[in-house]
C-alpha cells in the first residue's frame, strides 16, 4: 500500500467546496484511505495551518471549524503525526476561546510538563488555568 502526505490545500478545497472538481477529487482520495487502497499522514502542523486559512481567508469561527478538524483526524486511513497534541490543542481552542496556536502551545507545554511560559500575550495564554505566563 502507498503512503502519500497530505498538505493543507487539499483540506482547504475538500470543506470549502470553491473548487468542486478538486474537492470531489479529494473525496476520493479519503474514500481511498477508507477503503484502505492507500495510507494517507498529515500533520499538526498542517492542521494549524488549515485552522488559520479557514478563520482568515474564509471568515469561519472555531465553532464551525472545530467539527471539521475533529472530522478529518478521525478519517479512516488518515494517520495525524503528533495527533494526541493537536487533539488537546482544538480543546483548548474550542473551549478556552483562544488561537489555534496558543492552544497548540499550550499543549506542547502539557506534554513537556512545562508549566511557566515567557510571553507577552496577555489575552490568550494567560486564559489557560494551568499555565504561569510570566514577562522577562
């Protein structure tokens, strides 16, 4: 079986439907790695970056995102390198308002048993309960 990554774009044309050839396309693939014909890994990163492009270019909210992201980590055949940390990571952004990054930081951190971050962002990072952000 082959093993393809999967970029950002395609993810981006298969939920938007503004290219309906390309999405129907990508359809296919996913119905593809369902059916187990071929092996697809994407990863966080990709992820964070659809996120983005979704909320900037498409004007979408993370509650409209969130099912979406939840949906193609959850797709048969699809593989999510560093996928228990982007899981944590939609958590925090769905639940504690805050960006994608941020969430995915926070995460990190978790995973890392960091508990103190050097940062200036004062809206985001200081909404995680269990982090200590603190100003050099």
């Amino acid at each position: 079986m082959n093993t393809c990554f999967v970029d950002t774009n395609l993810f981006v044309r298969y939920l938007t439907d503004d290219d309906a050839e390309k999405a129907d396309r990508v359809e296919a693939l996913l119905s593809k790695a369902s059916d187990g014909k071929v092996r697809l890994v994407t990863s966080d990163l990709v992820l964070v970056e659809l996120i983005w492009v979704l909320e900037s270019s498409y004007n979408m909210k993370p509650e409209e995102i969130t099912p979406m992201i939840r949906a193609i980590m959850a797709t048969p055949g699809m593989e999510i390198i560093n996928g228990e940390l982007m899981a944590r990571a939609l958590e925090l952004y769905e639940a504690k308002n805050i960006d994608i990054v941020d969430g995915h930081i926070a995460a990190l951190m978790k995973k890392l048993n960091i508990t103190e971050v050097y940062s200036f962002d004062r809206k985001h990072l200081s909404r995680i309960g269990d982090l200590n952000r603190i100003e050099p």
